[in-house]
C-alpha cells in the first residue's frame, strides 16, 4: 500500500467510486417492504414491519460513531489504508446479509458493520480531496458529496431490478444483498486503492498556521458554540434523514404511489 499515485484525476475517480457505492445506503426504504414479506414480518394491516425498518436506524448510528473512529485512524494511517478498513467491513457487511433470516442478524451485518464501514470509507475521500483541490475546496467537497448521494439514485435502478420479481422470498432477498456486495467488493476496494495525498502532505499531524485558536476535543467539548451547533445539525438532520430511510414505504403507503413511482421517490429525495 506503498505506491503513489501523483494525478489528482485519478484520486478523484477512486474517491467518487468509493462515494457512490456508500451512497447506496440512502436506499435502504427498497429493502424494508421485501424483507418483511420474505421473512413474513408483515404485521397485519401493515405493509412492513418496523423490526426491518431499524436497521436503517442501527446502520446511520454505527456511520456516526465509526466516523470518530476512523478520523483518527487517517491521519495516522492515511486514506487508502482506513478506505481499505471500510471497504472490508462495507462489502463484507452486504455479503453476509445474503445468508441472514432474522432481523437481530440483519441489525448485526447491515446495520453494523455497513454503518461501520461506510463511516470509515466516507471521510476518506472529502479530506483527501481538498488537499488536491487546494483552490477549490468549497467545490470538490460538494462533488463527493453528490456522489454519496448520487449512488442512492444509482443503485435505486439497480435495486429495484433486482427486487423486480412476483412474490418476496428469502431466496430472492439473499440474491439481491450477495449481487449488491460483490459490486461494492468491486467499487470501495478500487475506489480506496486509488486515495493518496500529495507528496509531502503525508504527515496529516502537520500544524497549520492559523490566526485562529485550534481547540483540542476536551477544550471544544467545553464550550456553548459546540452544542449548539451539535442541536442544530440534529434538528437539521433527523428529519432528512428518517425521511430518506422510509421514502419508498412512504410512497407506497400514504401517498397510493406505484411501486415502480414509489422507487422514484427515493431518486428525488437523494437529490
């Protein structure tokens, strides 16, 4: 893991593969009708059952505590290595909920080890880029960015063909997740393969001369600012984000959509 890569071109293919393959989390709301049919969750009256519906919930919780984790792993590791972490756990997480039958399992390898894996893989690519982009920093942030989003508008098509069948069985549903992983084996090991910083930015430690204060955490964890902001971006947040997760449910139930506009939603919505 050794070599360099010295185009700023190809780091940037590497980070926006790696983005849109986590990106395809957004559309987990597909996924909650199927598997509840399939494992014959659906309470009666209903059209999914929430037990499915949480690891959604438990996936976003391990990407938020994972990130913490995996910050500090890039800048002693650098991004290829904690990209290549993520990787594993992303791709391995998907694979091992091809062979699952229960929502406590689900919880355990989607819900998880994704969340974990996505966690590790999504801060990778944004701060590696804007050492490239040095002049353009607002812009390619906002590019990896869309791109995470970008594979939920992706993977909606391929997901909806997958699950494109008459009746939800867990032959069917372990067929989608084995399909989905061995594209993101694919995806997040070329995508983090391909991250490097520039050459002499490898010490990531290196102090930036700032007229600002540079808090350490016990010092920001300390201060009014930082859980106001911290209310604001859950507040901001949460909303979206539970929004994003039932999208499809929400299509098909409530709003009387068909399931194909019902999927569409899920495009729309990650925009």
């Amino acid at each position: 893991m050794s070599y360099r890569i010295k185009s700023k071109w190809v780091i940037l293919l590497g980070a926006l593969l790696a983005q849109f393959a986590i990106g395809a989390m957004y559309a987990w709301s597909l996924f909650n009708k199927p598997i509840s049919e399939a494992w014959g969750l659906v309470p009666e009256g209903g059209t999914y059952s929430t037990e499915i519906a949480m690891t959604y919930a438990i996936s976003l919780v391990a990407f938020a505590l994972s990130s913490l984790i995996s910050g500090r792993v890039q800048l002693a590791k650098g991004p290829r290595f904690t990209a290549l972490i993520g990787a594993a756990f992303y791709s391995g997480g998907i694979l091992l909920s091809s062979q699952v039958s229960s929502p406590t399992m689900l919880y355990l390898t989607y819900g998880a080890m994704c969340g974990i894996g996505a966690g590790f893989i999504y801060v990778c690519p944004l701060s590696t880029l804007v050492k490239w982009f040095p002049e353009s920093k607002g812009m390619i942030t906002g590019v990896a960015t869309a791109a995470f989003a970008g594979g939920a508008i992706i993977f909606k098509q391929v997901i909806s063909g997958l699950l494109d069948v008459d009746v939800y069985t867990p032959e069917v549903i372990s067929s989608t997740f084995l399909t989905l992983g061995c594209i993101y084996v694919v995806l997040t090991f070329i995508g983090a393969s391909l991250l490097d910083v520039p050459q002499g930015c490898e010490n990531s430690r290196k102090k930036i001369k700032s007229e600002a204060k540079d808090y350490t955490t016990g010092e920001m964890l300390r201060t009014a600012n930082f859980y106001k902001l911290l209310c604001s971006d859950l507040l901001a947040l949460m909303p979206g984000l539970l929004v994003i997760g039932l999208a499809a449910n929400i299509g098909k139930g409530p709003a009387g959509l068909s399931a194909a506009k019902a999927a569409g939603v899920v495009s729309i919505v990650a925009i």
